[in-house]
C-alpha cells in the first residue's frame, strides 16, 4: 500500500526527509544552546523538532490528496 510520500516535492521528499530527521534536531539544538538556554530544554526542544517533519510531511499529503480528488468530482 502506498502513502503517496515518494511524490512530494516531485520525488525528492525521500531523501529530504531523512536529512531533516537527521539535521534538523541538531541545528534545534545548536540555536537553543548559543542563544543560551539549558541544556536540557535545548535537547527537549530538538527532541520536539522531529515530530514536525511528521506533521509537516501528513499536511503535504492531505493537501495533495485534496487537489487530486477535487478533479476526481463526477455527478452520480
């Protein structure tokens, strides 16, 4: 069963999304310790910076999947 994520961003969502998963909580984390915060809350916060590429990647999708069933309209 596909999730139709292979065809975000005309195919390069894959790859883009494993180098978010990976840099992304990094960078978070980096921002948060040279703007001087705790080190805890810096790692909580980039540790909360993962679950955005989720969410980012599921409204891509259901917007997506709303433009192509928007053609699909027939009168029955």
């Amino acid at each position: 069963m596909e999730n139709g994520s292979e065809e975000l961003f005309n195919g390069f969502w894959p790859i883009m999304k494993r180098f978010l998963l990976l840099l992304l909580p990094l960078w978070v984390f980096l921002i948060g310790y040279s703007a001087g915060l705790n080190i805890i809350i810096a790692a909580i916060l980039a540790g909360l910076s993962v679950s955005l590429v989720a969410v980012f990647e599921n409204l891509k999708l259901r917007r997506e999947n709303e433009f192509a069933e928007n053609g699909n309209n027939v009168i029955k």
